[in-house]
C-alpha cells in the first residue's frame, strides 16, 4: 500500500495495492499488521456504511474526548468528496480542511485521526461510503460544524441548489462557537 501525506499533519490517503484483471478485482481494504508496519497504529471496533444520493451533504461531525474517534473512510460504489477540519487548538493547520475524491474505482482510503471533523457529499448518482471507526458512536458526546460556514469555505463541489442536508446537520454551529477539546 502507498501512503500519501496531506498538507494537514495526520491526515493521510492511503492506496492499497489492487489485483485486477478481466475477471474483475481484489485488494486487502485492512489489514492491521500492514498498518501497523506503515505506522498507523489504530484499534478499530466499530465498521459503518451508509448509503446516499446525488447531491448529499452528511456532517460536519465528530465526538469530544474521552470518545473522539479516528475513522479509516473509503467508498464502495460511486464516488464523494470527503473532508476533514482540523479541530486540534495546537496545531498549526488549526481550522483548515482538506478534502479528496474517493470513488470506488480508485480505491483510496482516507485516515482522519482524532482531533478532526468530518464530513462528505455524494459527486455521483449514489454512493455506499463505508467507514471503520477505533472508539463507539456515543451520542452524548457527538457534535458537528456547519457545513457551510463561511469561515471554513468548504467547497463540497455541490451546486448550492441541488444540496440535501438532513435537519440535523442544518442546526450546527459555526467553526468558531464549536464545542472542541482536543
């Protein structure tokens, strides 16, 4: 596998290596010790998928400590622009985000460590997105951003009209009045 650094310290694309020939293909999406030998070393417990469609905007969204969560992303079926916020009051890339295309005919994974907001909106028709998290879904510590705030300036390569947003994702708070612990 092939781990490509972001500009944003932590924040890695990982490309596993794919065998495919006319029969279609196979790659490992996961295998801890390979990860672990690269040196990411992340205990995950928890897969999700979800599905959606064209025009989608899930997030942005993460958990507080103690249960922040690290995620290993990718996309099974179709194709989204996924992002991460850096949330982290000490680093240098405070606020920033990154974003990248994952399809499921590229094959690239997306590592956002705690200490991130993440987000994704859906570029093709549908897309399954699925994701391995290292800590539980623990509502009561689960927060979010606003997808569109201005300060952030995310574009999510939607065209602002065609944006489904779910009522929950409508009613966070901006970056700067944020609840953030890391």
């Amino acid at each position: 596998m092939e781990i490509i650094k972001t500009p944003i310290s932590d924040l890695l694309i990982i490309k596993p290596r794919v065998f495919a020939d006319s029969r279609g293909f196979f790659y490992e999406s996961y295998n801890e010790k390979n990860y672990r030998e690269a040196g990411i070393d992340i205990r995950f417990c928890q897969d999700n998928q979800s599905k959606s469609g064209y025009g989608v905007i899930r997030g942005l969204h993460y958990q507080l400590h103690p249960h922040s969560q690290s995620k290993l992303v990718s996309v099974i079926s179709g194709s989204v622009w996924d992002v991460a916020v850096d949330l982290r009051k000490n680093s240098p890339t405070y606020g920033q985000w990154y974003g990248v295309e994952l399809t499921g005919d590229n094959f690239m994974q997306f590592l956002i460590p705690q200490g991130f907001a993440h987000g994704f909106s859906v570029l093709s028709e549908s897309a399954v997105f699925s994701y391995k998290c290292d800590d539980f879904y623990n509502p009561a510590l689960e927060r979010g951003i606003m997808f569109d705030d201005p300060d952030l300036g995310i574009d999510w390569k939607i065209p602002a009209g065609e944006a489904i947003i779910s009522e929950k994702d409508k009613k966070h708070p901006l970056f700067k009045e944020a609840d953030k612990n890391f």
